[in-house]
C-alpha cells in the first residue's frame, strides 16, 4: 500500500458518513459509551470491546481506555490486538499522524501498514487514561463499510472520564492575573504572572506563531502544545512578570483575526509592551519581547521601531523574505516524504510560480495554474484512489478555487512582501536569538546567516545565538524535524530550550 493510498484512506475515515444506530455499548468500568452500527456486533472483555461484522470478516474495530499514557497505550494495543512481533519502535513511526477534531476534544489519528491491512489507532489521553478505537482492515473493507462505521462510532462516542484535575492557581509559586489592554482595533484579554519576589519586576511579553491561538498558545492542529504557558511558568519562576494574551479574535479578545495581517499582530505586541511598563509593579527600563515563528518576525517589526524595548528573543526566527521561506519549506517537506530530488525541484518550480502570480495579483492565472497542477496529481493516483474522488473536474476546480483564494486574503498578501531582514537590520536592543538544527519550515542554514548578518547591518554588538541540535521547529526533542514527526513526539519543550532563555535573561536583566 502507498503513501498516497494511505492519505486517501484516512479522509475516507474522517469524513466518510453512513449512519444506522441500532445501540450503545457501555463499558462496564464507566470509562466511556460508544454507538454500535447497523450491521455490527459486539464481543466484549471488562478491558476491549470489538464490534465485528457478521457478513464480513475483513474489518474490526477495538474500543478501550487504560490507564497509561498515549504512545504506550498504542504500543501495547498494537501488539496486544493486532501483531506480537509489532514493537514500540514500529508504533512510534506510523506513516501518518493527523489531529482529529470531535466534539469533546482534539483526538489523534496514527496510520499503519500491516500486512494487506490498514491499521488506524485515532487516541485521546484524558485524566491518566488514554482512549482509544483501534481500527484493521482490508482496503476493500474501508470503502465498504469500516470507514462509516468508524466514523460514527467516533461522532457518537461518549468519553466519561473527566480532565486531570486543573492545577490550582493557589499553589503556583507565584500570581496570575486577568488582565485586558487595548490596540488598534481590539480589545486583548490575557493573562499576567508576577514573581512572588519584591517589584517592580523585569517582564517578557511573548508571542506565538502562526494561526488563531490562544493565551497558551494552543493550536487544535497539534494537541496538548502549549508554548506560551510552558514559557510563562518557567520565566516567572525564574523572577519574570510574564504577559500573554488571547489574539485578536480568540478567546476573550475582540477583533477580528480572520482579516489581520503580522502588522496588526505586531501593534499588539507593542500594545502589550506600553501595558507593562505602565503597571507600577513593572520595571519599564527591563521589559522585552520574545516570539517563536511567525512570532519571530513581529518581535522584529516592534524591536526595531520601539526603543523603549530592553531585550529581544526570538525562538525560529525567520531571517529570509517570506517568499523564500515559503519555497524553502516546500522543498523540505517534499524531500522529507520521500520525493525524488526532480520531484522535489518540480514542487519547488511550482510554488515558486504560485508565488509569482499572486504578487503579480494574477488570480485567474493562479487560478488556472492551480487547476492543471491539482488535474496531474489526481492523475498520478492508483485508480482506486481517484474513484474515491468522485467527480474528478468538480474536485480540481473546487481545490484550485480554495488555494486560490488562500493567496487572497490580508495575511498571506503581507505575508508574500515581507522580508523581516528589513527589520531585524534596525533591531539594536539586546538580541538572543534560538534555532532549531532540524527545523524544517524555518531552515538553519538559511536563515541564520541572514539573521546574523541583518544585525549586524544594524551594528548590533549584543546578539547570543543558540543552535539546539536535537530540535525541530516546534523545539521537541525530534528525531528527523520532519511534519509529519510531531505528533508523535511527546509534547514538550527540550529542557535546553527555556534553560537557555532564563540564564540569558537573569544574566543581563535579572534582579
């Protein structure tokens, strides 16, 4: 079975649906309940239920929820229910790992190969317990049946176990505070940590990459990665008043987010360093800014236009023009998937083209393009693939549309003529910069020697550059950096990462 195939497969079971509930199967211990297909029937244990076919053998579908942590409990499934001779190191490398949006949580969905077989663990860990529907068949049996079973097993399963118990701000080693400042057209809702050591305090506003996120710097792409939290809990500790916040349009914050560029991102940033070095409890002579990404290039765009910023860290910073970056990183991916060096050139050529015609504002020609690229992949797939397509010129034309339109909206506008070099060559504050050596969307190797040159441009003598050689642009402890790796890395920064962070700022602005 392909790679392709794969992928296809697994759209199949995320929204394939065929529905014809004749009941409910209850765990016995309470963990969860589950619908049970027409069709299916179920054999149950006090630990797994298996709904079966009684016209089919070809497919069956495992539900249960131990206690243990995620990637064991897939392990141990895998070699339990489906093969003995599968080990943790085949579980831990699945040919696809994808976020899988449900209505209770954000579930992950890992694909294997068996054999003939297509095996799909989709899991959730929840309150010391990790849920999972555990999923092998043939080919055949997917598109006859398994993926609508799945798929309403999956829409209708109720999970009883409740969240791990929140931790209570009453035992943190130092304060939260809700707090709300203003921007330019909006209304930012965040949250505020103060050292329970004597003010007025150095503070740090931070700022996430790329995407609607949160105060924690969630994103419902990558479950249980939370950035900003992780980085407010260890800066405050280490003695720093640590602001975040809600982006525009997120959560508690007004605005809208939808139609904002990394401009308006940046004013609120620069909002952000205002409010604190207002509060009394602040130095306002130690406020800085530190962003990862995207995140990078706004603390660029504020450190080099307001002066009243003491420091700047930028975690993956992007060095290059945005339309460098964005065919950097397609190279990348493609070679990490296992393209041949041609195909790899012949992805780059197109998104270089891409490029072009949306800053030319070509879109019908965009447009075009688009179509008669999306007409030869759908051509290269195994018949069986495009058959599950459907109407094949309806498909291309409804993808050529959406990526078109993708190149149309404020963000990717601004994204496309931005070069944060610009910026970073007027930066003249304090500057550590932290890069990752396996990162695949911002590449070391081209964007730290433009980085360093930019400040050095703005005569910058200030500038640590840290290169974390185990990292991946999400800075895990990675194995190859490639996309497809991170969700089944355990979700946490390196240790290194928020060490390097605090001893360079308790060294240069701590009390």
């Amino acid at each position: 079975m392909t790679r392709r195939l794969a992928v296809a497969l697994a759209l199949a079971l995320l929204f394939s649906s065929a529905f014809g509930q004749e009941g409910r199967y209850a765990d016995p211990q309470g963990r969860y309940t589950a619908p049970v297909p027409a069709g299916w029937t179920v054999e149950a244990t006090p630990d797994v239920a298996t709904l079966t076919r009684a016209t089919s053998s070809d497919g069956v579908i495992h539900l249960l929820a131990p206690i243990g942590e995620e990637m064991d409990v897939v392990a141990a499934a895998l070699a339990i229910l489906v093969d003995p001779s599968l080990d943790a190191a085949f579980a831990a490398a699945p040919m696809q790992a994808t976020p899988v949006a449900l209505p209770d949580a954000v579930w992950t969905q890992r694909l294997y190969v068996v054999g003939d077989d297509l095996v799909a663990a989709i899991s959730l860990e929840r309150g010391g317990y990790t849920v999972l529907v555990l999923v092998q068949a043939t080919q055949p049996a997917y598109a006859q049946g398994v993926n609508a079973a799945v798929n309403e097993i999956l829409l209708g399963l109720e999970v009883m176990i409740p969240e791990a118990e929140a931790i209570d701000p009453a035992d943190l080693p130092y304060a939260l505070e809700e707090v709300a400042f203003g921007s330019p057209g909006a209304t930012l809702a965040g949250v505020l940590s103060l050292p329970e050591t004597p003010g007025p305090h150095p503070a740090v506003a931070l700022v996430s990459g790329s995407g609607a996120q949160d105060r924690d710097g969630a994103n419902p792409a990558l479950p249980g990665y939370e950035p900003l939290r992780w980085l407010a809990d260890h800066l405050t500790r280490a003695g720093f008043a640590v602001l975040r916040w809600d982006e525009r349009g997120v959560g508690a914050s007004t605005g809208d987010h939808a139609n904002a560029t990394s401009a308006d991102l940046a004013d609120d940033l620069e909002a952000a360093v205002r409010y604190l070095s207002a509060r009394p409890d602040v130095d306002p002579q130690r406020v800085g800014i530190l962003g990862h990404s995207e995140g990078g290039a706004l603390v660029a765009m504020v450190g080099a236009r307001a002066p009243e910023v003491a420091f700047v860290i930028a975690m993956a910073p992007p060095a290059l023009p945005y339309t460098e970056v964005v065919v950097s990183q397609v190279e990348r991916i493609s070679a990490d998937t296992g393209m041949s060096p041609e195909q790899v050139a012949e992805a780059a050529g197109q998104q270089r083209r891409v490029v072009e015609l949306a800053l030319a504002e070509d879109w019908a020609g965009l447009e075009s393009f688009l179509v008669e690229v999306t007409a030869a992949q759908v051509a290269a797939l195994p018949a069986a693939q495009r058959e599950q397509i459907g109407d094949v010129d309806a498909y291309v034309a409804q993808q050529a549309a959406a990526g078109a339109a993708t190149f149309q909206v404020p963000w990717m506008r601004f994204f496309l003529t931005y070069d944060p070099a610009d910026d970073w060559s007027r930066v003249t504050a304090p500057v550590l910069g932290i890069f990752a050596a396996l990162d695949a969307q911002v590449a070391l190797d081209e964007n730290l020697p433009a980085f360093e040159a930019a400040l050095a441009a703005a005569g910058n003598d200030d500038v640590t550059v840290v290169v974390l050689p185990e990292a991946n642009h999400l800075f895990q402890r990675a194995e190859t950096g490639a996309l497809d790796e991170y969700l089944r890395l355990e979700m946490a920064f390196l240790p290194e990462l928020p060490e390097a962070i605090s001893a360079w700022l308790t060294e240069r602005f701590g009390h």
